[in-house]
C-alpha cells in the first residue's frame, strides 16, 4: 500500500477553514457541501466554487487525510475572474500555512509570479512543509496545487 503524507487532516477541515477565511476577508466563496468519491487507492472530492474555478481534494483511502489540493481555474478575460482566482490560491495558501500574515501571502504570490500576470513556466515555493506549484496553459487553464513537500510515497508494509 502506498502511504502518502498530508496537509489537512480532512476535507471538513478544509471546509471549515476555507469558510472561516473566507469570512475573515468578505470573500463571496463558501463551500456549503463536499461530496467524496471513493477509489480504489485514493478517495477525491471537487468542489465548484463557480463556473470556472474548481477545488480538487486528493485524500488518503486510510484516513481521508487530504494529501493534496488542486486549483484548476480559468479565466474569462475579465478583472473579476482574474481577481477570483487569485483570491481562491491565496485562501488556499492561507488555510495550509495559518502563520502567514497578508505580506507572507503576497510574498509567497510574488514568487510563484503571480503579481506581474502568469509566469511562461511552472514555478515552485515552499513555505514550512508545502509545496506550492503554479502552472498553466495559454489556452486550457491554470493549474495551483499544494501538497506535502515530503511526499515521496513511500511503501508501508501491512
């Protein structure tokens, strides 16, 4: 069996500090519920935050453990989506590393090259034990992600 490392220990966690968060800072995203699907080695869940963004949840099958998010989010050519988007990687930064005040977010925005547009390439910041990963497709859509920076999945013995 694989054994992954996590970043939350569930998906109601999550909920619950993203909505905290969100409040926090008059974002209009909530999430009211959270559907699973269950796998074989792996248990997900999407959550639509609007036509165009969507929160994946990438759980342990053990534990329901998330292991990793995943932002996929595409812009309709407006400063409004543009600006959503930003506010959903930001609160997802902000719900994985709660030490971070508002400049720890921007800076960690900055380097992954997020103040000045989309960067050409991937790009990578790690702040305590996460790894964040910004990437994108000039014609498909933006991919964030935040996972254990540990995360070899390393085999367990059962």
């Amino acid at each position: 069996m694989l054994k992954s490392k996590t970043i939350l220990t569930n998906a109601y966690e999550f909920k619950k500090r993203f909505n905290s968060f969100s409040e926090k800072i008059e974002s209009p995203f909530r999430i009211n519920e959270i559907t699973f699907d269950y796998g074989e080695e792996q248990n997900t869940s999407t959550i639509m935050l609007t036509d165009l963004i969507a929160i994946n949840l990438i759980m342990n099958i053990d534990d329901n453990s998330i292991r990793e998010i995943v932002v996929v989010a595409q812009g309709d050519g407006s400063k409004k989506s543009g600006y959503d988007i930003l506010l959903t990687i930001g609160t997802v930064i902000s719900i994985t590393n709660q030490h971070l005040d508002e400049s720890g977010r921007v800076k960690v925005l900055s380097e992954l090259g997020l103040t000045k547009g989309l960067p050409e390439k991937a790009t990578h910041k790690t702040v305590g034990n996460i790894r964040y990963t910004l990437s994108h497709s000039k014609d498909i859509a933006i991919v964030f992600t935040a996972n254990n920076k540990k995360d070899l999945y390393t085999k367990t013995s059962t």
